[in-house]
C-alpha cells in the first residue's frame, strides 16, 4: 500500500531556494488565528518572495486578529465558522481597512471546507479537532496539497482520508511527522526497521499514576518545551497526542504498529527517529519551534531558508531518553489498540478525549479521569463489523455518541 504522505526514498539533490518557478505559492490558512496559523503566517510574512495567502478561515473568537490578519496579507477571502461572529469581524475589517480592499465574507459550518477547496496551491490545516476532518477532505477533492497539522481528521477519518489522498499529496505539519517525513529520506520502505516517535514527557514527566491524581489544569498547561493551544497542551500531558501521533504514523506510513515505538525524551530536540535494517538510526533534530515543520509543509519540496532558530552546536547539551510509563500514562496503549480495532473506534477515542479536556479545563473531571472516561466510553463502543465500509456518516454519528457518552460519565 502506498503511504499518504510519500518523501523520496533515494537521495536527490534538493531544488534551489528560493520563489516557485510559477511565481509566489498560494496557500490558504485554516484556523489563521489559532497557534498553528498565527506561526503559519510568520513564515509567510518573513519570506513574501514565496508564499501568498489567498485564504483564511477562524472560528470567529478573535474578530480584531483575524481581520488584521487578512488586510495585511491581502487575502481574498475570509472565511468565518460561527455565523454570530460575523458582523463583529465585518467591524473589525471595515475599522482596519484604511483604504486598503476588503476580503470577500463567508460564514458558517462549511466555510472552511469551502475555502480549501477554492483555487490554490497548498491549504494549510491547522484547525483544532476533529472539525477539521471536512476541510482535509474537501482539500484532497479539490487536488490541492495539504499541510496536514489538524491530525484529528487524519485519525478520526483515516479510511476516508486514504481513499481520496494521492501518494504525496499530504505533508505533515505534526513536528513528530514532519521529522519522520524526513529521516524516511534515508532509506528505501523495504529497509525500514521501525519508527520511533518521542515525546517530551509533558509537565509530569516522572511522576506516578497516584502522584498525578491531584494535579491542576495550571499544572497541566505549563508544558515545559512547547507553546501550544489548551487543548494539545493537556493532550500533551495526558499523553494522548503521543497515542494520536502513533495512530497518524501508522495511517501515513503504512508501519504496522508493532514496528512504531514511543521514547520519552525531555529536551524535545529530536523530533522522531527512522531505525533502519543495518542497525543505522536517522534522527531529525531542531531547536523545539513549529515554524521549521510548517515551512516544510507549505514550501516542500523547497525548504525555507531561516524558517526557526537554529542548534547552538557550540554550546554542551546533553540528550535524554527514556522508556515510556505505560503505567502513568495508559493512553499511548489504548491509542495502539484503538488503532487496531480501526473503523470508528479512533473517532470515539478522539472525540471522548476532546470532551473530557473540556471537562477538565471547566474543573469538572480530574486529570487521571480523562483517559479513564475515555477508555470507558471506547470499551462500551465495541468493535467494528468485520469488512464494514467506513463512510463520513458513520463518523459523525460515533462521534456524537462519544461526546454525549464521555460528558454523561465527566457528570456522574
């Protein structure tokens, strides 16, 4: 089987940097205003000779941001999920102006689907969510290139997302995938040993099961390494975006779990690692920045000159590894089986998590309650029929059973 996202297997001398050959690559950004695109756009802004946004969509919650960001990059359309936020951006966008043309409007739930099916290059994913999943598939229809940093559509509609996607046409923005992305640069598929994904440890690294028990949401927030939305930054310290990630590298890949191993490595400056049959490791290493896998999702095959900071070679540093504490933190292993049962059962994983974050950020449910509810809201799913066909409505109505299943739990 052909992986989704494909780099080259045999060394190839890398294309000069510098402006597509066609002229400046336009790219639309969905989710601009969150973390993930506010960096987007401080690559783009840094290196205008290479990209030119002709998109962005938002929730809607920060009207002022959204709509500076759209003037200044002078985008042509502006796409808004809540319709309630509509005239408080149209506000925003006509107070900032100053002469300067405004954007076309759109508003609603399929406006960011919308907009990454419209004419560009490249569509930036980087909506928190398994919201995302429509947009991923409506960019994929359209033929457009993604960079893929929303991995929830990837693991909640991994089926739908395989069927419709090129070899190559998406490019992972997730640092951990954007490294193996890289290091797979290093050998051909047959001599892939195995791929191993670290992680920082988030903020209680080290700690047991019973001293995370009476952890704060402050505690959780504080990761130690990344600057991240709430909602990574918990699944962060749960560990459940480390049981994501394993999931994505599985469906992007095509490595079978068994040959995907997770390492604890708290200086967060390998980003993952390609173990290949000779016993050689390829190891892709960065300061801990996700402008630098961002660019590489919107400029490849061009890297981006400068796109992060650069290593302090010169300065001693010492690398850690560790093995993870499946005991502490379950949810890497319930991510593997998860994975294994396929069908719905990652879109109940995933959405039974959003719902219990939620609930842990509203000081409604503990911090070890989270992966408890959601291995309980995954055990009473069940397995799939065996040979079932997964369709987006199927999706959709195991995800609206795991969010009422995970909050009548997080109440009980």
């Amino acid at each position: 089987m052909e992986s989704l996202a494909t780099p080259h297997t045999v060394f190839q001398p890398a294309p000069t940097p510098g402006a597509d050959p066609d002229g400046p690559r336009e790219l639309v950004i969905l989710g601009s205003t969150g973390s993930i695109g506010t960096q987007a756009i401080d690559v783009v802004t840094r290196n205008p000779g290479r990209f030119r946004v002709v998109g962005l969509s938002a929730a809607g919650g920060r009207p002022e941001l959204l709509a500076e960001q759209a003037l200044e990059l002078g985008v042509r359309t502006v796409a808004v999920a809540r319709e309630d936020a509509l005239p408080a951006v149209r506000e925003a966008l006509r107070a900032k102006a100053g002469g300067r043309p405004l954007p076309e409007l759109t508003a609603g739930p399929d406006a960011a689907s919308d907009l990454a099916a419209a004419p560009c290059h490249t569509v930036l994913n980087g909506i928190t969510g398994s919201i995302g999943l429509a947009p991923t598939l409506a960019a994929l229809r359209a033929g457009r290139v993604l960079a893929l940093a929303n991995k929830e559509s990837l693991i909640v509609g991994g089926p739908l997302v395989k069927e419709l996607a090129r070899p190559g046409q998406i490019v992972p923005v997730d640092s951990e995938h954007a490294a193996l992305f890289q290091a797979l640069m290093g050998g051909t598929r047959a001599e892939i040993r195995k791929l191993v994904v670290t992680a920082s440890g988030g903020p209680f690294r080290g700690r047991t099961r019973e001293q995370l028990s009476g952890v704060t949401k402050e505690d959780a927030l504080a990761h130690p390494n990344w600057d991240m939305g709430p909602v990574i930054t918990i699944n962060s310290a749960t560990l459940v975006n480390k049981g994501l990630e394993v999931i994505e590298a599985h469906l992007l890949y095509d490595i079978p779990f068994e040959r995907i191993e997770v390492v604890v490595h708290p200086q967060s400056i390998v980003h993952s690692m390609v173990e290949f049959v000779d016993g050689s490791t390829m190891a892709q290493a960065g300061v801990p920045d996700m402008r630098m896998p961002i660019s590489l999702g919107i400029g490849w095959p061009r890297r981006v000159p400068e796109a992060g900071p650069f290593l302090d070679w010169t300065k001693s540093s010492t690398w850690e590894f560790f093995p993870l504490d499946e005991e502490a933190f379950p949810s890497v292993g319930l991510a593997r089986e998860v994975g294994q049962l396929g069908g719905t059962a990652p879109a109940v994983f995933n959405a039974a998590n959003e719902e219990c974050v939620d609930a842990f950020l509203q000081d409604r449910l503990a911090f070890t309650a989270i992966v408890d509810t959601v291995a309980k809201v995954v055990g009473e799913h069940g397995r799939p029929a065996p040979g079932t066909r997964l369709t987006l409505d199927d999706v959709l109505a195991a995800e609206s059973w795991a969010r009422a299943r995970a909050r009548e739990l997080a109440a009980g």
